[in-house]
C-alpha cells in the first residue's frame, strides 16, 4: 500500500484496528492471559520473544486481514521484528492493513487527576526509524481519572504538542487521552475532555488533521462533534477494561466509532491452542467488533 492508500484506508476503511501494542510493564498481563505464566521466561528478552510469538500468530494468520481490520498498532520490537519471514510492517502492508507504532514511555504519577505521558528525549529517532520502516502512523496514551479541568486541560496540551512532532515527521498521529472508565467523575470528564478536544482542534493551524483515540463515552453520542471534525481523520474506540462483549455493545451506540480494542480483541486466545482452534476463535472475535465498529443502533 503507497501513502494515499494507507490515508484512504484508515479515513473511510469499513473494519477496526487492532491494538498490538502491550509494552514492558503490560506484557506479564498480556502473556498470562495468553496462558503463559511468569515463570515461562527468565529474563526481559525471552519475555519479549514470547509476546512477540503470540503476536505473530495473529497477524500471520488467516482471518488477520485488511478487509476487517483496517489497521494494527505495534510495540517498537514488533515493528523492528519480522513475522513469516518478513519485516512486519511489510508483512501487514501485504495483507492490506495500516501499521502504526506505539511511542510513549508509560505515565507519570497521577496529578490533578491525571497522568502525563513521561519525557520522550529519543522521540525524533524512532519517528525517522518509523517512517523509514514503512509505517503509517503513531499512538501516544495519557490517562484521566477525575475531571480536573486543569488536569484534563494539561493532557489535551501535551497530546497536541507531540501530535504536532509525528505530523512534523511525516506520520498520522492517534491521540489517546483515555478517560478511566472505573472514575467516579467518568462523565464529567468526558464532557470536560470534549470540550479541551474542540478547542485543541479548532486552535490547529494549517490543514493537518489527527486521529483520536479515546474511552466510549458514558453517554452515547457524546463524541459525535469530534467524529465529524474536519481536523479529525478518524475517531477510535478504546475497550478500557470492559470485556469484549461489553465493548462491542456500548460501541455500536457510538456513530463514526470504531474499536481499536487490545484485551477484548485477544481475551479468548491461548498459547495451548491449536491453529484451527486459534484462527477460529480469533476470527469470531473479529467478526464481532467488526459489526460492533460498522453497524450502529439507536
């Protein structure tokens, strides 16, 4: 797929991107509900080849393709790793699905009810190692927990700013200012959040446009002044902790949403598996969030 291809697809594309991107401090989680337990690896690398295995085998397989799922975001050693013989990147561009890399460094600790992203000093090398690799574009995660308007305000400021650095590079930025679905004040933030959004986005010079990432809203609909922004290529979905079912029904409320779900995508894989098991259960998963991202209820 050429550049135009990719930005067609991701803008207009019927389907949802899958979150491949579990980091350090994720993939213990990730690999223990794929029925691998701790003590299957001894250090940081075997731990790392493991995960890397696991997500081989989704994107290697059979019903891992472009006509449901119309991108997939990568961990910085997926994107530099190969699968079936081929750099990644290639491998899912062959298949007709948009790589994106993941590139913040985890949170900082919680102030004003939020989370910042961490300093990324090296954010210029693995933007131009990104784009030389093929990739289309970015995500970059903050978390809000309460709805703090300075907090909230202060997420929405970085998240531009390092929007600004990926677009600056060549690359689409996903924006995920993830408000906790377990806060207490979960719909006022959202509110709040939309809010900082809009202004983030009317204040953007020039034609750039970005894509959002964010929690489905508590109330249904909430987001739709986003999704029809004209600064704003594509609005995704988050699962946040709900499980798949849970994710896929709240999501279909949502017009112009679609997943870009993690745990609800993979919840029902296991290691033991055998390939008809594995591509069988990984296809209903698709099939689900499929219809959950394209076809909508009242």
């Amino acid at each position: 797929m050429r550049e135009q291809d990719m930005m067609n697809k991701i803008a207009g594309g019927n389907g949802f991107i899958a979150a491949l991107d579990q980091s350090g401090g994720s993939t213990p989680k990730a690999l223990k509900g794929y029925g691998i337990e701790d003590d299957a690896w001894s250090s940081e690398e075997e731990m790392f080849g493991l995960i890397h295995q696991m997500r081989s085998r989704i994107i290697t397989s059979p019903v891992f393709t472009g006509e449901k799922v119309i991108g997939a975001i990568l961990f910085e050693r997926t994107m530099d790793g190969q699968a079936d013989g081929k750099p990644v990147p290639a491998l899912l561009k062959e298949r007709g699905v948009v790589p994106f890399i993941k590139i913040d460094k985890g949170l900082e600790a919680e102030e004003n009810g939020v989370q910042l992203m961490k300093p990324m000093p090296d954010l210029d090398v693995l933007l131009r190692r990104a784009k030389g690799l093929g990739m289309f574009g970015t995500k970059e995660r903050s978390v809000i927990n309460l709805a703090n308007r300075e907090g909230i305000a202060a997420i929405v400021k970085q998240q531009f700013e390092v929007g600004r650095q990926v677009l600056a590079a060549g690359l689409m930025p996903i924006l995920e200012p993830e408000v906790n679905i377990k806060s207490p004040e979960r719909a006022d933030a959202d509110q709040i959040l939309l809010e900082e959004l809009l202004k983030a986005l009317d204040a953007m010079p020039g034609d750039d446009k970005v894509m959002l990432k964010l929690s489905i809203p508590a109330k249904a609909g909430l987001f739709g002044p986003l999704v029809d922004h004209p600064r704003v290529l594509r609005v995704v979905a988050l699962s946040g902790g709900y499980s798949r079912p849970e994710a896929c029904v709240e999501l279909a409320k949502n017009r112009g949403m679609i997943a870009s779900f993690s745990r609800a995508l993979l919840q029902d894989l296991r290691h033991q598996m055998s390939a008809a098991a594995f591509d069988e259960s990984l296809g209903a998963a698709i099939d689900e969030i499929y219809t959950a991202s394209t076809k909508k209820v009242a």
